[in-house]
C-alpha cells in the first residue's frame, strides 16, 4: 500500500509538472489609443505608449489593466494580444490593401493613413507585402522591461523659437563653402558600386569596412558598433567623434543610413538616392569637420538595417539612453538628392518636442541654400532613424526632399538620376546646424560647470520661484559673465544681466512656480568680447 501511495504521489507530482500550465505569464495587449494619451493614466494602468502618431497612440497594456484604462477614461481599441515567437512592425503602404493576395500567417490592421499596424511569424514576411513600403520594428514584451523608458522626455517646445543670439555665422559660412558636389558624387557612386548593401549581405558589411576607412582618413577616431536583429542576423553601425573642446559630454549627432534595399534586394539595391545620398553627406561632414574644434562633441553615426525596420539606429539610441548619454539634438539626413522636376524643398521632420530644433535648423540653415526649408511637425513620421531616437526621448529631426521619387527602392536608384546641387545644399544645410549646435570654439572660452536649483516660497494666497546658479570662475581673461534664461529648452534666451556680473553666480527670484526655466551662461573679456554658450541646464537639474 505504502509503494501504491509512493507511485500516486509521483505521478500526482509530475501530472502537475508537464500537464498543468505554469504561473501564467504577464500578458500584454496592443490598443489603438487616442493621440497624446495622457502620461498618468499610462503609469497607473502598467501601460506605455509605444508609438504616438499623429491621429492616435499605439499603446501597450497589460490585459488585466483594460478595465482600469476604461475607467480612467480612455477610450481605445484592442489591435493584437502580443503571442510568443511574433514580431510586430509599423509599416508604412502607398497602397490601400498593403498585404499581396495569399500573404500567409500575417496580421495586419490600420492605424491612420498609410499606416498599419503588422503581426509576422514568418521571418520572410516581406515577400508577401506590397512594394514600396517602408517598417519600423517595435519593442515589446516579453522584450520590453523599463529600462529603454530611463529618463524623461524634454517638455513640447510649441512656443520655441531661434535663439536670439547664433553661432559665429563667419566660421560658420567658411565651413558651408567646402561642400563639394565632386565629392558627394564620389561618394555615392563608390556605394552604389557594392551592387546592394542590403543588410545582412556581404556587401553591405563590406560598405560599413568603406565608411570607417573613409573617417579613418580624416584623421576621426571611429569605429565599428555590431548588432544582433532579427534573431538571425548581424550587422554594423559605424560611428566617429570630434571631441568637444568645453563639455565634451554635450553630444550634437549627425546620422545616416547606409544599407539599401530594392526589388531585386539580395543582388542588385543600388540605393543611390536613399541612401547613399544621406551617408555621403555624414562623410561629407566627417572631411570638414575633422579639423575644427568645437565646444560640445559631434558624433557622425552611419546606421545599417534601416530598411529591416531601423534596427541599427534602435540599438545605439537604446544604447546612448542606457549610458546615460547627453545628446543635444540629432540631425538625421535621408533621400537628399531627388528634389523632383517642379520643387526644390527639403522638408525638415520633427516630433512636438523636436520643434524647437527644425525651427533652429531653418533658421540657421536658410541663408546658406538656395532650397526651400519647409518645417514639417508630425510624430507619424517613423520612417527614417530619427525615429529610435525619438523613442528614446532625444530631440531628432529628419531632413528629406519633398518629393516622390519614381525610382525608389528599385534597382533604378542610380547616380545618374539624382540632383547633385540639390544634395550639395542639403549637406550645407545640415553641416551649418551641426556646427552652430556644438558651438565653434571661439576666441573666449565659455563658462564650463554650470549648475542650477531651484526653491519654491510659499505665502498666503501665492508661491514663487527662486532659482540659484553657479559656475566655474574660469581664467583670467574673463572679466565678467552674463546670464540667460528661456521658458523652452534651447528656446529665444533672454539676458537677465544689464552688465556683466563680476561674480560666478546669480539668483533669479520671483519666478512662476508651474513653469520650468532654462538657463547658459557667458563670459565677456575686457574687451567686450563674449564667449559662446554654456551647456544648457534646467532650473531644478540641481535639486
């Protein structure tokens, strides 16, 4: 009886082991949310928002919270439940129906416009999807775990404007002179001749061995970055650094794709256009550049597996926020050489927080192009690297031309195509941008460990604000310093000091207690000459 009892325990035991399910996992849905969802909402329900687009939100839930979400008020629609060994893309579609007839195990639902949302088991999924189109892969559990969410978004900067007060525009135009069309012709031709850089292909790794070379040759410290995608798959990111001179940790990155794709991807993506157009002018960038000294750091990033669905840019922007890295702006350069037969306009792509920089790279740019600069602000355009680093909460812009070109992602997109003198401003535009963001070092240094904090006061019926600075003294040819300060991050500064203050602090009282504050700092020799900006520091960076 006793070795009866035995057996019936075990076979109890294992009975539970393989046939009863384990603790069930955490499981996740996608909704189709309302645009702008609000921020409390998402945290309170284990929610977050893994797009925003222009007309709604792709939203992440755990099932459990549906309820939670429903009584919080937000109204949604549930796309797919997340299920184990799929992927799931944006894709982007000229056509009304984007799946071809036949497509197997492919789940597809519109979010807005030209958009839908994709569930692909298959790995060559992309057989099945209509050509032209474009993908931007998500992240999403059991992937996701808090970490890519590090750190906050820089607040919507709808009222930003050019600062006042520029870069040195005389060392700026100097450098826009020595754009090259020869160049850039060079350049692009030597891609287009790899045959494809598809990634995943030989070639394309190939290509990424070119671009190192190419800022090795200009004396850049660069190197390559690999990555992982698609389970199957590896690749390459290329990246080289010019030192800031002042607070180096201040980053301002220049990015372009360099892998191609095409109808005939595996042999012939000559991708002359997009984009070999864009990583010709980060090069181009890399040869004028590499002499100058700057105050912030400028990274020149060429990112493969873009056309995957913007694998490349995804892990070093991932990479960047789990490092903690401090990027001022990204400036993203894709498809600059086809401006079309009726216009010449470079449309330049920013989400809400990244206005305030399309609105200084037009500014900046304009006077040095014989294009037009058209501000485009719309969080549904996902579709280039800008994008990964919008996830990550870094303000990116995307400039492009503003036309359709017949010949993309054909075997067609060739040099002989393209508008030399269309690319050539393009690259002008982005290399006066890139300059005037990491500041030319000017004759005066400028005042470096700037710190603020803030302190509310509180009386009867109101509270305001007081915020404290302070910074290095600096050396001896500074005579004094002034201060600046914008309701928007990199907003139009306004000096606070009438005349330079002798001293390396200042307090600003009496302030709003809802708004947050942004504050630089410069010096000023006895000559009247004053340095470039400080690095920017928030009211509370401090507290």
């Amino acid at each position: 009886m006793a070795r009866k009892n035995r057996l019936l325990f075990g076979f109890i035991v294992l009975f539970f082991i393989f046939c009863l399910p384990a603790a069930a996992a955490e499981e996740f849905v996608l909704l189709k949310a309302p645009a702008k969802l609000p921020k409390a909402i998402c945290s309170s329900t284990g929610s977050f928002v893994v797009q925003e687009l222009q007309t709604c939100s792709l939203v992440c839930a755990p099932r459990r919270s549906l309820n939670d979400l429903q009584k919080a008020g937000a109204a949604f629609e549930i796309a797919f439940s997340l299920e184990a060994n799929q992927s799931y893309f944006l894709l982007h579609s000229r056509h009304p129906q984007p799946l071809l007839p036949g497509a197997r195990r492919l789940k597809c639902l519109q979010l807005e416009a030209g958009i839908w949302l994709l569930q692909a088991r298959d790995p060559g999924f992309r057989a099945w999807l209509a050509e032209p189109f474009s993908l931007k892969a998500l992240r999403l559990p059991p992937i996701f775990s808090g970490s890519d969410e590090a750190g906050t978004v820089s607040p919507r900067a709808d009222q930003a404007k050019t600062r006042a007060r520029l870069r040195p525009e005389a060392e700026i135009a100097v450098l826009v002179a020595q754009v090259s069309e020869e160049r850039l012709s060079n350049d692009i031709l030597a891609l287009q001749n790899f045959k494809t850089r598809y990634a995943s292909t030989p070639q394309c790794e190939a290509a990424g061995d070119f671009i190192l070379e190419r800022f090795q040759e200009v004396g850049l410290a660069a190197a390559s970055d690999p990555f992982a995608f698609e389970s199957a798959y590896q690749s390459k990111n290329i990246v080289a650094v010019i030192p800031g001179m002042v607070a180096p940790e201040q980053i301002v990155l220049a990015c372009a794709h360099y892998d191609s794709y095409s109808n005939d991807r595996f042999v012939l993506a000559p991708g002359a256009d997009d984009n070999a157009s864009g990583t010709a002018a980060v090069l181009e960038l890399a040869r004028i550049l590499a002499g100058e000294k700057f105050d912030f750091s400028i990274v020149l990033l060429c990112v493969s597996a873009e056309e995957w669905g913007l694998y490349g840019s995804a892990h070093y922007a991932r990479q960047a926020r789990q490092e903690g890295a401090e990027i001022v702006g990204v400036v993203n350069l894709d498809m600059i050489a086809f401006p079309g037969a009726s216009q010449r306009v470079l449309d330049v792509i920013g989400n809400y927080s990244s206005e305030w920089l399309a609105d200084r790279f037009i500014a900046v740019a304009q006077p040095y192009v014989g294009l037009r600069l058209d501000k485009v602000i719309n969080p549904s355009m996902v579709w280039s690297d800008h994008s990964s680093f919008w996830d990550q909460g870094y303000p990116a812009l995307c400039g492009i031309e503003d036309s359709d070109n017949p010949y993309y992602h054909r075997t067609s997109d060739t040099l002989d195509k393209l508008d030399l003198g269309f690319a050539a401003d393009a690259t002008r535009a982005a290399l006066a941008v890139v300059a005037d963001l990491a500041q030319p070092l000017g004759v005066l240094m400028a005042p470096t460990g700037l710190q603020a904090r803030s302190q509310l006061s509180l009386a009867l019926f109101t509270s305001r604000k007081t915020v404290y600075l302070q910074w290095d003294a600096g050396d001896d040819s500074q005579v004094g310093f002034h201060v600046y300060r914008a309701s928007a991050a990199h907003g139009a500064y306004e000096r606070l000091t009438g005349q330079p203050t002798a001293v390396n602090m200042f307090v600003d009282p009496l302030l709003l207690p809802d708004q947050t504050y942004y504050y630089v700092v410069t010096a000023v020799d006895q000559n009247g000459r004053e340095s470039n900006y400080s690095r920017e520091v928030r009211d509370d960076e401090n507290n």
